[in-house]
C-alpha cells in the first residue's frame, strides 16, 4: 500500500511540475526569484539558451526521517464552517480533484504520512477560538494539537503567555532555510526569541496581503494614464492614486444618496489606512539593536499620511467602505465587477472570486508616500493571516520539527508554485504587467511588531477611527498611548521571564 501511495505522489507531482513549466512558458519571468515569491536568490544569469528547459530547483530538507508508529499528527485549523476566503485550505483535503493547490497540499500531505508513518489529522478550531482551543489543552495536557495554525493576533497574544515553544530552541527546525519566509523570520522575533513564523508550508497569510485592483476600461475612459508605468517608475505615489481616486463619482440612481448602488473612485474598508500607513513606510514600531521593540508610531510623516488618506477617505462621494456600512466584502466584489469603483483595496483572496468580471482589472501595490521612498512595504492583515506554532502542550516538539522542516521544503517545491504560479499568475491574472506587480508585492512584505501584536489597540485604533470620521490623530494616539506601552513592557517581561 505505502509503495503504490508512493508511486501516486510521484506521478502526481510530475503532473503538477509539467502544469507549473508550461505556465511559466506563457508569460515573462520577471520576478527577482524563479522558483518562489520568498526566496530572493538570484544567480544574475539572463541570457537566453534557446530551447532550454527552465530550471526547477528542488528542495530538500537535511533532517533524519524516523519511523512515529502510524502517529496521528494533529493540527489545529480554521473551521470550515469560517468565511469561504478563511476555512483552511492548506491542510484540509479528502482527495485528488485537479485543482492545483488542493492537488499540492494532498500531495504533501501524502509523502509526508509515508516518510514518518503518520497520519495528518486537521482538527477545526471552535469558531473564533483558537486561543481558548490551545489553553484548553495546556489545561488539561492532552497534547490535543501537534501544531497549530493560528491567525497573527492570536499567535501573539499565545506567545505572550508563555502557551507556545520558542521555535529557535527546536531542534530539526532550520529557520535559516529558505522555506521560511526570512522577513516574518527577522521581523516577528523578539529578543531573539520566536514563537510563530510562517512561509511555504501554507497560503493562508498570502491571501491576506493588501492590494489595489483597478478597473482597466475605466481607467482608460477617464483617461488617468497607465498606473503600472507609475509603478515601474517608482511615481506610483499617495497623491497620484488619491488625485485617480477624486476622479470619478457619479450618483447612478439619482437619489441623492451614497450608497452601494453609485459609483465611486475607491472601494474598501477601514484596513486602508494602517495598511497604507505601513505602505508609505510609517513603523508602529521598531526593534533595537536588542531585538526589543519599541513603539515609534507617532511623528510627522504619520500624520501627513492619515491627512491624505483620510481627505479621501471621509468623502462619501469618493469611498464607500463596506466596514462602515455594515456590509461585507464580497459587497465590495460585486460593486468593483459591476463597475462601481475605479479602484479596489483588497487582499490576494479577492481575485479568484473575480473570475466572472467581464472588464479586464489589473494588481497595483500599496502607494508609495513620495518618489523618494526607496522600497514597498506591504503587509498581511494580522486578523487572518495564519502562523505556524507549536503548542507547549506538546511533549514531543523535536519530532514535530522535524515533521515540518520536512512538510516546509516540501511546500516549497509543489504549493507554492501551485498556488503563485499555477494559480494566481496562470488563472487569475489578467494580464503580464499583474505578474510584475504580483512578484514586487510578494518581494516586499513586511511584519511591522507593533501592527501585528496589537500592544493597547495600537494597531486597530485607526480602524476604529476611518469608520467614525475621527480626524484628532495626535488625541487618539495620546489616550492609547500609555496603555500600549504597558502592554509592550509587560511582553517583553514575559518573553525574559522564558527560558
């Protein structure tokens, strides 16, 4: 049975890489890493051999395999009864169907079963619990959970308590290997100490990285110009999108009333503005030579960047954000398919459900503030985007890391090109400059400490404030501001008091 479970992983992985060379044949490499969005080696080689094969490179973890006795390998994951864009795909598959990230996951699944003679079992969080789940388990020592993939707030607010394994103490586990994503590596580390970290294992916290969609017709017909040259100039700045932004507004029912039945220059929600703020290069917080974060939040660029977005976003005529309207996301979706909105700020999960849209979109990254920033900044939304950890309850966490340093290079090889490559840049982009946008996106992410570790409301206040039409910055920051330092002072008595 091992041996015929085997040769289907192998037959199905050779499908897989075929589907993977095939499509990177149908649009131009332009991404600074040819085999993942995380992986930034580059050899500098760019002539052409004609006729040759691209290259694949495979990788391997150097971890003994050992034999766990047909194990159940228990994970915790998002429920499936969660939002369609959040139940857990990364884990949660019942069999072969075609559909490349489902064949990937199915596929590693599988040869990581036969390599330790277990057998992966996800386990469905309680709805919105994840946290209650893991203390549950400490509480009793039943090690119910081998790993666990929780969203970044509840990761920190685990980590803080002392309920999961410093993963740099975990033998088998090499966080240097390039199936780590070496920004959550060096960005959620705290006193050298890390507790969850993520990468090619999964997709979830690449779904929920912030984006702008833009209708391309409309875009044309308000004769705004070709924001993918502004990118690649590096003048896709905040003024530039904001001045796009007021160009269009139309009351299309004639009630005089904005609502979701009218036409807007944006479309989102209130995540617009911290996401953007970490866009144009503004720092919740940052770490000292120590590894020790210290807040850093407040200053004048900060509040220069919340008086341009919020000039916009506050207009009712200009934005119609479906967190203040009580509605949804998949509202926003239809509204941007039906032509509603000339841009769209989203996350990556929104595009596959853009798939009927007749108008052709494109992928734009977060604005810069001016053309003199250097780089992008772009960041998962910490509310869903999923970390790996290991719960103390564990009694086993070398074998598990060896477990998932295998599962990591694994991932790396098959998941992510199915989901980057195969997925996203075959399926779903709807044309070559998405694809150069996609590769900068995914080259630039970064954890801010302070934005996913939520110290006194440090990251959501801003939120809170879009939805109310709150302009007092400086106020709102100052009434937060001893709490939030609290909270911080208090972490790092935690993680010090960890040995």
């Amino acid at each position: 049975m091992k041996t015929n479970r085997i040769i289907s992983v192998l037959i199905i992985f050779t499908m897989l890489l075929a589907l993977f060379l095939s499509s990177c044949g149908d649009k131009p490499d332009n991404s600074e890493n040819k085999n993942s969005p995380d992986d930034k080696a580059n050899d500098g080689n760019n002539e052409e051999v004609e006729n040759a094969e691209p290259e694949v490179k495979e990788y391997i973890a150097d971890v003994e395999t050992f034999d766990w006795g047909g194990k159940d390998f228990k994970i915790l994951v998002n429920p499936n009864d969660s939002t369609l864009e959040w139940r857990d795909v990364d884990f949660t598959v019942e069999e072969l169907n075609s559909e490349p990230i489902n064949d990937a996951v199915f596929n590693r699944n599988m040869t990581i079963e036969d390599m330790f003679n277990i057998n992966i079992i996800p386990v469905n969080a309680d709805a919105g619990s994840h946290v209650g789940n893991i203390r549950k388990t400490i509480k009793a020592g039943d090690n119910a959970y081998d790993l666990a993939f929780n969203s970044t707030f509840d990761s920190a607010t685990l980590a803080q308590e002392g309920s999961l394994y410093d993963l740099t103490g975990v033998s088998n586990i090499d966080l240097s290997q390039p199936w780590w994503d070496q920004n959550a590596v060096k960005d959620l580390s705290i006193m050298n100490k890390l507790y969850y970290v993520t990468g090619d294992i999964g997709t979830m916290y690449k779904k929920s990285l912030g984006i702008i969609l833009f209708n391309k017709q409309m875009m044309q017909d308000y004769a705004l110009g070709n924001p993918y040259q502004l990118v690649e100039e590096k003048q896709w700045t905040m003024d530039k999108f904001l001045e796009m932004c007021t160009e269009v507004s139309q009351d299309l029912d004639s009630n005089g009333k904005w609502d979701d039945q009218d036409k807007y220059g944006l479309l989102g929600y209130c995540d617009v503005i911290a996401i953007g703020l970490i866009g144009g290069g503004v720092k919740f917080a940052t770490k000292n030579s120590s590894d020790i974060p210290e807040i850093t939040f407040m200053n004048e660029k900060t509040a220069a960047i919340f008086d341009k977005f919020t000039s916009i976003l506050y207009r009712q005529d200009l934005f119609w954000s479906w967190s203040k309207a009580g509605s949804n996301n998949e509202r926003s979706r239809v509204m941007f398919a039906n032509g509603q909105g000339l841009f769209n700020w989203n996350e990556f999960h929104s595009i596959p459900n853009l798939r009927e849209m007749e108008t052709d979109f494109g992928i734009l990254p977060m604005p810069l503030y001016d053309d003199k920033q250097e780089r992008y900044y772009h960041s998962v939304n910490p509310h869903v985007a999923q970390m790996m950890a290991i719960p103390i309850s564990n009694d086993e966490p070398e074998k598990t890391g060896a477990v998932v340093q295998h599962m990591g290079a694994i991932s790396k090889n098959i998941l992510t090109p199915a989901y980057y490559d195969i997925s996203l840049k075959g399926k779903h982009a709807r044309d070559e400059e998405s694809v150069m946008t996609m590769d900068l996106i995914f080259g630039t992410i970064t954890y801010d400490p302070g934005y996913m570790n939520n110290w006194g409301n440090l990251a959501q206040f801003t939120l809170n404030m879009v939805d109310s039409y709150k302009t007092d910055l400086v106020s709102q920051y100052e009434k937060l501001e001893a709490k939030a330092q609290a909270a911080l002072d208090k972490m790092i008595e935690k993680y010090e008091s960890v040995d």
